[in-house]
C-alpha cells in the first residue's frame, strides 16, 4: 500500500507536517513498516479540501485532527 501526501504550501498551511508524523508513528505503532510506504508529493489539485492524502491512487482530505480516524478505516482495515 502506498501512502502519498501533499506537501505543498496550501497543504503545509493545513497541517501536512502533522499528518505526515501521525502517520509515520501510526505506521510505526501498528509494525506495517513492510506493508505501506509513506511518501510526500508536491501538489495533488485539491488545494480547497484540505491536506491531500492518496491510498493507492484514491483521493482523500484529511486534517491533523481525523488521521487517527483516517488511519483506522483507510489503512488498517485495508492491510
């Protein structure tokens, strides 16, 4: 499973850089190291819906305060 989110300033300005770590420990907590890759991209044309975050190709927004929830229902229940 790959993992990509925008890094871009309308992204970084949302909070990237925190749902960036939440994943990296998420990752890290849950041991799927061997299982999802978590990159970064520059921009992904959502710029309006908030930190944009792909699981292999499909398009989510998500915000430093529903990635745990995103996580669950995206990654985990997916790996």
């Amino acid at each position: 499973m790959r993992i990509t989110v925008c890094i871009g300033s309308s992204c970084h300005v949302k909070g990237s850089r925190q749902v960036v770590r939440a994943l990296q420990q998420l990752i890290a907590e849950n041991n799927l190291q061997d299982k999802v890759s978590l990159g970064g991209t520059f921009c992904l044309s959502n710029c309006q819906k908030g930190v944009c975050v792909t699981v292999d190709d499909e398009f989510f927004s998500v915000t430093p305060e529903n990635v745990i929830e995103f996580f669950r229902e995206n990654v985990l229940e997916k790996v």
